[in-house]
C-alpha cells in the first residue's frame, strides 16, 4: 500500500508539473509559405532580424530557422512548413497546423493567406494571423481595407505600380506592338495582375492578347499560343503558377527572337527565370522587418490588432539581363541600363550601390532600444483611428 501511495503521488506530481510547464511553455508560431526559398527567405531574414533584436529569438535560434530547422526556445517555439507550391497540399498544411493550436500563424503568400483566414474566421478563439508576401489583399477576400478587417488579422501589402513600372520596361523597346500576358486563373495575384497590367499597356496604345494557365504543364503552350496570336513580347504576372515557370516562357521567347518581361524585380535573375527585363516589388526583407515588429508587438503586448491598419509598401527595381537579350537579339537601351539595380551578364549578377546597401542593411542586428524606437513609429503610422474605420465602412458600402 505504500508503495502504491508513492507511486500515485508520483504520477499526481508528474501531471501537476506537465500542467505548470504546459500553461508556462513559450508561445507557439507557425510559419506558412506556399514554397520556400527566393523571396520567402529574404523577408524570414527580415522579420528574424527584428525579433533577434528584441531578444525572442537568439542568433543560433535564428541561424537554426533560416536553414529550415524548427526551434523550441526559451521565448518562442517556431515551426517552418511549405506547400512546395501545390494547393491542395497547401489545404492540408493550413489544417495540420490548426490541429496543432498555435498561438501566431505568419501566413506568407496569398494562397496561403486566403485558406489561413478563411479556416480562422469562424472560430471563437482564433489565433492571430500576420501575412505577407501578398499582392492585393483586398481584392484577394483577405481584408476589406486597411481598417475593415477580422480583429484577428494583420499584415504587410506588396505593391508594384504598374502604371510606372510597364513604360519603363517597354518605352526602351520600339518595336513592341502586341503585348502578350500569361497569368494563373487559380490565384488571384495573376487574375488582378493580367487586369493591371491590361490597363497599363493600353495606356501606351499597345494591343493585348492574353492566355490564363491552371498549370504550369500548360504554361509552354500558352506561350506559343499567345505568339501564334501576334505577340511581340511576353510578360507574366507575379503569381507562383507562372514564376515557377518562367524558364519555359524565356525558352519560347528565345526561340522566336523575342523579349520576357516581368512586374517583379528578381525574375531576371538566372536562378529565377532569366527574364530579358524586370522591374517591380523587391522590398521583401523590409516587408520581414515590419512583420518581425508586428510580432514582437502582440507578443509584448503593445499591440491592439483591432486598431491596427494593415502596412503597404510600394517600392520599384529594375533588372536586366543581358545574356537573356543576346539570345533574343534584343538591344538594351543604356538608358535602362542606367537604371537598373541588378544586371546578369555571363552568368554573373553585377548590383547597384542602391541593392548593395539593401543587402547589408539585412545583415545588420539593430539593438533594441533603436528598433523599439522605429517600430513605435510603425505603429503609430498604420493605427486605425474610430473616423477612418467609419470613412473606410462607409467607402465599403457605397461600392456595394
């Protein structure tokens, strides 16, 4: 019987303990990408930065998850998963990870955001949602405005000016008449992309034909297809569908002697796809920063996400590349040249003063009472007061 006693007062001790560490255990935070890799590591890098700062996370912590690895610290548990680009993949991932009860989800890409809000929306105890890496989220159905949004949600906007970006990549090139757009039908980055980018070269009294892909098996055909229709020049639209497959865009363009153009300021990058110019959104670590601060902010308790607006960013870069023109025999005007921030030739990528300062501000770990001094300022810029959330509901209902 004694021994009975001590092994049940043992058993009771062990689950009183199980119970301490269970309510004492870190904040868990769930990190969701619809693949890894280019920009989702360049904005991870940011937003570990900031959290590095404020001490969340250690430099080995760090180290540990941007080489893919999870983490459970003293501060923070964090878990990395990817959908290595495929939706229903992406479907399964959202649900394993709300089985799993985190506190955070950082939802980085609009396919992810979209199921992640979708699936958290009705619940009573939902976890707070903070995206990024997403164009438009508006008319993506994952907030109504910078204000009108679920309580739970918040995040960072990518923004490419179309209207400025598209006569800088095609004022250099005279002899483009016919425009050919491929987007993904499925994501709404390519639909709102292919609209924008529609308008903008019937600006410059450009003809437009256009060809929408579910695939990326059918992203060849489509190519070929849209210069079967006239097209003189090819551009995609930033949604993973076709940034996937930009190689076999460039291939048919190659081919047919003629110029790939695309609204992100990395395409043009060998690794990426080799698009003869790109420019557009390229503020992907600064977008990590301003996420890593939203964090830290809610973790800290110095957040209020009801009345805090969602952050849009808006930036341009500009990359060439002259490998990919020789083999369209496409002349690069140095004018553009002059402009742009990365240029690939032979291989080799030669950066702007512009882009090398980006890269070693994202090396930089600022301390603490800077970067609290900075993020104050954040979020006192995106606060939502009572007259804009009634000036954004009233806009709401006037539009319906």
């Amino acid at each position: 019987m004694k021994r009975l006693c001590v092994a049940i007062t043992g058993i009771l001790m062990a689950l009183a303990l199980a119970v301490t560490v269970g309510q004492d255990a870190a904040p868990k935070v769930a990190i969701l990408s619809f693949g890894a890799g280019g920009n989702v590591e360049n904005l991870l890098g940011g937003m570990l930065n900031t959290l590095q700062s404020y001490d969340l996370v250690s430099e080995q912590e760090r180290l540990l998850l941007q080489s893919g690895e999870d983490i459970s610290g003293e501060h923070l548990r964090i878990s990395r998963s990817a959908s290595d680009f495929d939706f229903p993949t992406a479907a399964l991932m959202v649900k394993n990870t709300l089985d799993e009860e985190p506190d955070v989800i950082v939802a980085l890409t609009a396919p992810v955001a979209q199921l992640v809000v979708s699936a958290t929306s009705d619940m009573d105890d939902p976890p707070i949602v903070l995206f990024g890496l997403v164009f438009d989220p508006y008319e993506a159905g994952i907030v109504q405005s910078s204000c009108i949004k679920p309580d739970h949600v918040w995040g960072v906007e990518s923004i490419t000016p179309y209207e400025e970006v598209l006569p800088m990549m095609l004022s250099h090139f005279p002899d483009v008449k016919t425009l050919g757009i491929i987007y993904s039908s499925g994501e709404a980055a390519g639909l709102l992309g292919a609209q924008r980018i529609r308008g903008a070269a019937e600006l410059l009294s450009l003809k437009v034909v256009d060809a929408g892909v579910a695939h990326p098996s059918e992203v060849r055909p489509a190519s070929l297809g849209l210069i079967e229709k006239g097209a003189d020049a090819l551009i995609g639209t930033p949604d993973y569908v076709t940034g996937l497959s930009l190689p076999a865009i460039v291939s048919v363009a190659n081919d047919s002697g003629i110029p790939v153009f695309h609204p992100t300021f990395i395409a043009a990058l060998p690794a990426l796809g080799a698009a003869t110019v790109s420019a557009g959104f390229g503020e992907y670590h600064q977008q990590g920063v301003f996420l890593g601060a939203m964090l830290a902010a809610h973790l800290q308790g110095n957040a209020d996400l009801a009345a805090s607006g969602i952050k849009s960013i808006s930036s341009v870069l500009v990359a060439v590349n002259l490998d990919s023109a020789e083999m369209q025999d496409a002349e690069i005007a140095q004018s553009l040249m002059d402009q742009a921030d990365a240029i690939v030739k032979d291989g080799n990528v030669q950066w702007s003063q512009r882009a090398l300062g980006m890269m070693a501000r994202s090396r930089v770990i600022v301390d603490q009472e800077q970067q609290r001094a900075v993020d104050q300022a954040f979020l006192e810029s995106v606060h939502c007061s009572p007259d804009m959330i009634a000036q954004q509901q009233a806009a709401l209902e006037a539009s319906d």
